[in-house]
C-alpha cells in the first residue's frame, strides 16, 4: 500500500487553517513545520524566559498525509475554497515498508570515544569495557549522530567526571544529560520547552538508569551550576543569554552548541558580558563554544 504526501509552504494563519481543513478533508494526518528549520533563519517560536510569541512560523511547511485513493487536486481545490486562498502545492507518493526495520537500519552505535558509544537498543555495544548510553530515535531530538550535540558529547567526555552539578538547558531526548551522569555526574538537571521532549528525556533516563531532574521552564528552580550545556540554535541561545548566563555560578563554565560557525563572533561577543569565551569545536559547519564565568 501506497500514501500520497502533499506539501504546501505558506504563512503562520493559513496553516493553521488548513491544518483543521485537511482533517475535515480526510487527511491521515497534518503537520505543521518552518520552512527553515535547520538553518540561521529558523524562528524560534516556543515561551522561553524573554520570549512572546503567539503565532506560529511565518513561513510554515504544512505536511499533508492522504490515502493511496485521495483525489489530491479535488482537495485542494475545496481548501482553497474554504481557505479563501490560492497556494502553491506539490505532492509525491510515499511507499509502504517495514518502518521499523528501516529505520533501525539507519541506527548503528555511534563511537563518541574509544570508551564511550550511544548505543541503539537493538545493537550491543561495541566494546563490552566501553560506556554505553542506550538511545532509540523518537519523537525527541537528539540521537548523537549531529555534529552539534557529537561536540557536546565529547566536551562532556573530557569533564563530566569531575564536575558537581550540570545542567542540560534545551534536552531534547536527554542525551547530554544522561551522559553526564552516567559518566559520574554527582547532580544532572535537563530543561526543555516541549512536553513530549521532557517525557521522552524521562523514559531514556529510565532505561539507562540514571536519576535526571527533567522539566518544562515554568516548572525550573532556577539555580547555578558548574556547567551548563546548551544544545540548541541560535536565536533562542540570543533570546535566552541573560537566564543561561545566570545558572552558571562564579568561575563555571558554559557550553554553547547549535552555532553556525559564521555565527562564533556574534555568539561569543554576546556570551563575552559574563564568560571568556573561546572556541572549543568547530564541526561540518557548526561550532560548539565553551566559556569560563568571569
């Protein structure tokens, strides 16, 4: 069996227009993503401390799933008649496969260091003498396998062990975190904007047997740190510079990733008002800046 997935790229209200118009529709499914999502243009649109968005992307991609039998230009048609506006579409067939064993086969164990891997659940670890973080690919970000958080990874390799209290601020899947506890952590807390992205930090905390603190912001009791990582792009770490600034305690260090690396003297004059900063990465692109709390 066969499904047809229709794209259209349009403005914040209209998707979320047509979200509700494909399902009355009969859509399988509808998503609603930025257009620039991976790239210094992407907005960031969720309640971080000093933010106040209402909307969603300005440019948004709205991902429609249909059945193999959808007449695609029948629907569009009545949803731009609903929507009271025209819209650029295209569409393609998506095949049927065993979903799961695709995408386990996309998986393997990540080599972080000789002594520490990620390792997918079905996988055994490489090395029986090494570290191993058990993580599945989910609904959450954060498998290793990004230069981003593969540079956070290796940070917290040379230091974890030796540092009290961490915090993971932007967690996504709880990889860092997890990490840095199991490589001997004393106190590891992880934050993160998106409910599904804490749940799913919980249950692979849960497997790996480690205790984690993992919340939402609102729910966060601010405090300082030896070191606080934060993993995520641009724009929220410019939003967000005051807070992450402050959970660092004097002479802590920071660790920033998610950078552009023709982002590094943008974000480390930023970051310069309370840290020295210096470069500590630079990764197919993207950069992983570290600073010590003046």
């Amino acid at each position: 069996m066969s499904f047809k997935q229709l794209i259209i790229n349009i403005d914040s209200e209209s998707a979320e227009q047509l979200s509700e118009i494909f399902f009355d529709l009969g859509a399988i499914s509808v998503s609603i993503e930025d257009q620039y999502e991976g790239t210094e243009l992407e907005q960031a649109i969720f309640n971080e401390p000093g933010m106040d968005v209402e909307k969603l992307w300005e440019h948004s991609k709205v991902s429609v799933l249909l059945n193999e039998d959808s007449q695609v230009e029948e629907m569009v048609a009545k949803a731009q008649e609903q929507l009271a506006k025209k819209f650029d579409w295209t569409h393609e067939v998506v095949d049927d496969q065993d979903w799961v064993r695709l995408t386990q086969s996309q998986f393997d164990p990540i080599e972080v260091t000789p002594d520490l891997y990620i390792v997918p659940s079905w996988h055994s670890i490489p090395k029986p003498d090494a570290l191993g973080i058990v993580l599945d690919p989910g609904l959450a970000f954060g498998t290793g396998s990004h230069p981003t958080t593969f540079m956070c990874l290796e940070y917290l390799a040379s230091c974890a062990s030796q540092t009290s209290r961490i915090l993971d601020y932007g967690c996504g899947s709880g990889i860092l975190a997890i990490t840095a506890k199991k490589l001997g952590a004393a106190l590891v807390d992880g934050v993160d904007i998106d409910p599904q992205a804490v749940e799913a930090s919980v249950d692979n905390a849960k497997v790996n047997q480690v205790e984690v603190a993992f919340c939402l912001p609102e729910q966060f009791k601010a405090q300082q740190y030896d070191l606080v990582v934060a993993n995520i792009l641009s724009n929220p770490l410019r939003m967000i510079a005051d807070a992450l600034a402050s959970y660092v305690r004097p002479g802590g260090k920071i660790v920033l990733s998610g950078i552009l690396d023709s982002q590094i003297e943008e974000m480390s004059e930023l970051y310069g008002k309370w840290f020295a900063m210096s470069t500590y990465q630079v990764n197919n692109g993207w950069a992983c800046l570290e600073g010590d709390k003046i």
